[in-house]
C-alpha cells in the first residue's frame, strides 16, 4: 500500500491522542462525503490515509492505554468501508463517534 503521510510520521507522536483520532475523523469524513457523491476512487483513497493515520496511533507507544479503543475502532471501519458492515455503522454514527475526539482536541 502507498504511504500517503510521508512528511506527518516523524511528527505524529507529537500529537495527543485526542488530536490523533481527530485528524483520522477528518479522513473518515471524507471517504463518507466522497462515497456519497459516488466518488469510489477518491473514497477509497480517503479511507486508505485513514487506515494509515489509525496505524501511526497504534505504533504510538503512549497510546498503549487505548490500544483497545483505537484497534476495535480499526476494524469497524475495515468492516464499514471494505466489508460487509457486519456492526451496522452508519456515516452518522461515524461522523459522531471522530466529532467528540474534535472536540476535545480543540478544548485541551
């Protein structure tokens, strides 16, 4: 798989948790807004460097406590975009679980 972020991994670790999955929220929504527009190629591309930013988060060692959280939030999306949807996630619920992480990002 291509490496999207080339420039962001030596400086992701410098990112809170909070920020982290904000930033992956912010991919997220853009594979949920280019899908609906029928926009497959830029969708697939969007949720590609939403997979990737999930795994910079996971190799993030201060993240160890929300490994869980972050993992079980991994393969959800896998299931969401790629699979068969298995857990009935919606884009609204997708859009309101990355919203809270915004939020307290903006607020820390």
């Amino acid at each position: 798989m291509k490496v999207f972020h080339t420039e962001l991994v030596s400086r992701w670790t410098n990112f809170s948790i909070f920020e982290q999955m904000a930033n992956i929220g912010a991919e997220v929504g853009r594979a949920i807004n280019w899908r609906n527009r029928n926009n497959h190629e830029m969708s697939k591309n969007a949720f590609y460097r939403a997979l990737e930013l999930l795994d910079f988060t996971i190799g993030d060692s201060k993240n160890k406590n929300s490994l869980k959280e972050v993992l079980r939030a991994r393969e959800m999306l896998v299931d969401y975009f790629m699979g068969d949807n298995i857990y009935h996630s919606t884009d609204e619920v997708w859009n309101k679980y990355f919203y809270y992480f915004n939020f307290a990002a903006r607020n820390k």
